[in-house]
C-alpha cells in the first residue's frame, strides 16, 4: 500500500494567499460541477479583510490551507464574535468557509488546528459552519446535493458530513429551503388576505424607482427592521452601525427595484421589507467568482437580462406585526413582478426548520422542500 504524503497546515496570510484561499473550492474541488456555485471571489476577500469588513472591530479570525505535496487539499477558517459572545454569555467559537478532499487526514487535520486556535482563545465550543455574522454563508448541505446551489449559499459534497460527524460535531440547528413554482397571478386567498391586512393595519406597498432615493428614505431602516425581526434567531448577531453602512453600499446599488417592495403603515414606518434578485448561481458557475475579465457581464446579463429563476434573499416583518398576514401584501406585489420577468419559480433561500412564521407563507404555492442544511457544535 502506497504510503500517503504528509499534509502541510499554512496560516493564510496576506492578499496572495487569501485569494488561494477564496479561489480553492471552484478551482480544485468542484471545476465543472452541475450544482456548486462559487462565491463572487472579492466577497470572500474582502469578508477576511480587517480593513474592510467592518466585523473585525468585534471579531477575530483565522484562516488555514492544507497542502500536500505542494497542491491545496484544504481550507477552514475559525471565526470568534465577541460581540455574540457578549449577548449570550458564552464563549463559542465558528468554524466557516471549509472544503476539503475526500480523505479523512485532511479535514481531521484542519479541524485540529482551527479547535486548538479556539481553545488557544479561552473559548469552549465550535459551532459552524457559520460566518461573522448571518449575511454570510452557513450551514452545511445534508440535503439536495442533485439541485443548482443559490448565489447565498454553501454547496458541499456528500462527504463532508460523515466527515465531520465523525470528528465528534453533532447537529445543533437544521434550514430547509424551499422551490416556490410562481403562480400566473396572485391566488385568490392570498389577495383576500391581503385586501383584509391592508384595511384592518391600515398599510400600502411602495416602491422606488431610484436607488439613492431608496437609501436616503429607508436605506437605514431596511436593516434596522431587519436586526428588530431577526433578533431571537439562531445565532444571529445584530448588525453594527459600520456594518449597516457597509451592505447599504454594498448591495442595495445591485438590486432590481422593481423586486422590492416595502409595507408602511400610516406613519410611514417600515414594518415589512422583501428583497428578492433574479439568479445568479448560472452566472457565478460560468465567471467561476471572478469578475474580470469577462465575469462581470454574465453577472450583469443575469441581474438586467432573461432569467427564469428568482432568489428571495430576505423576508422581515417588524416583531408586533407577525403572524397578522402581513407577508401576503409583499407577494401580492411581487408575483405580478416575477411574472413579467419570466421567473419560472423562486427559491426561498435558507429557513429555520422550526420558524414555523416563515414557513406558513408559502401554504398557498405550489412548493417543494428540495434542500437542508445543518450548523453543527463540538465541545472544546
């Protein structure tokens, strides 16, 4: 029996390495595959750059490759929040952004170096895989390895769950995700509904034609509303001001005005919010995550041209208006929109399996629950 090369554990330090470190999974492990999509590799970049992402000021991280025979075979990183930490009295720490070969040596090897970094930082629980906070990527695909992944979303060989169940990391909290077929027009319960909520709340849809008009007028708002309705989620940690700032520059300029409403009741205050963009998983397939030279214009084609699919990256209700039917107003809205645009189905994007609220929205479409994904934790 051949004897297996060592592996080699390298800290990921400075811009050359980081971008090895984005690029890994779409270059090595999955060229070519029919459902993984790649992360836009400046995301990844600039998520593990302290001058950038605006969560190093409550957060610490660490990156590690492994190598074998002076070829990647791996990648982890392990992400401290002191800011979560703080809010629940605990010391856990993340492991998030891990792809590694089909051999058991490689990911025993980068867990053992990402858990001793946690246990170095006096913390006492690994828990992943999970990011900074909850706009990146989390939870590991247990479910649905035969369907297209989403822009926002983790795809993972099969492998890696025995992998890392067999290093002792049992399930902590599962997501399902949903393919919604949109309806050639908004059923007619969802418009009773809907005409019902709008009277008895006293509320209206609008939207905006003009980015920096959006911002000026609810730009904050938007994600103000959704630390309020996202706040008792798992693990989730609400945004600071620096981060707030930070996606409002970074993602309302990309978005398709058209596929956000926004619900006001009669003081204009923002109860509601849905932020949904025509698919980019083809996309990011064919641009491999880069955009240049020629990634940005099938980015571009995707946002502005033909797409059959719609993802609904968010869905927030301010906490005193759940469970009233608020959501239908934004889907009533949205359906005509989706149908105009060609979008064949919409996919939901991960959800708690026990947020029951988010789930009840979809009982008048025609769905399928077609992935699931997992956070694990691992006492230290």
């Amino acid at each position: 029996m051949t004897q297996k090369s060592p592996i080699h554990i390298k800290e990921v330090s400075g811009r050359k390495a980081l971008s090895k470190f984005a690029v890994f999974p779409a270059d090595e492990l999955y060229r070519n595959h029919p459902y993984y999509v790649p992360s836009l590799v400046a995301d990844v970049t600039g998520t593990f750059d302290p001058k950038e992402n605006p969560a190093y000021e409550f957060s610490e991280s660490i990156c590690y490759m492994a190598y074998r025979d002076g070829r990647p075979v791996g990648r982890i990183a392990g992400i401290i929040n002191h800011n979560l930490n703080k809010r629940t009295g605990k010391k856990e720490a993340r492991f998030g952004f891990v792809d590694f070969i089909d051999d058991k040596d490689v990911s025993e090897t980068l867990f053992k170096f990402v858990e001793e970094w946690a246990r170095k930082k006096g913390m006492k629980s690994m828990h992943g895989p999970l990011g900074f906070s909850d706009m990146d990527p989390e939870g590991l695909l247990i479910e649905g390895f035969d369907q297209m992944g989403t822009s926002v979303t983790i795809y993972n060989h099969p492998y890696y769950v025995e992998h890392i169940e067999a290093l002792g990391y049992e399930k902590e909290t599962d997501w399902v995700e949903f393919k919604i077929q949109v309806p050639k027009e908004v059923p007619e319960k969802h418009q009773r509904i809907t005409d019902i909520v709008k009277r008895k709340y006293n509320l209206r849809v609008i939207k905006y034609t003009d980015a920096n008009k959006l911002i000026k007028d609810y730009g904050q708002k938007i994600f103000e509303l959704i630390n309020e309705a996202y706040d008792e989620l798992y693990g989730y940690s609400p945004l600071t001001q620096k981060q707030i700032d930070y996606y409002i520059k970074m993602y309302i300029p990309l978005i398709r005005l058209e596929n956000v409403p926004l619900i006001v009741n009669e003081h204009d205050e923002l109860i509601g919010v849905g932020i949904t963009l025509p698919s980019l998983a083809k996309a990011l397939q064919k641009s491999r995550g880069r955009m240049f030279p020629f990634g940005f214009i099938h980015l571009l084609k995707a946002l502005k041209g033909k797409n059959n699919v719609v993802e609904m990256l968010l869905v927030a209700v301010r906490p005193d208006y759940q469970s009233k039917g608020v959501n239908a107003l934004l889907f009533a809205d949205l359906i005509p929109v989706f149908n105009k645009n060609g979008y064949v189905y919409a996919e939901s994007n991960p959800e708690l399996e026990d947020n029951n609220k988010v789930q009840s929205q979809w009982q008048y479409f025609e769905r399928e629950q077609h992935r699931r994904r997992r956070a694990y934790c691992k006492k230290l």
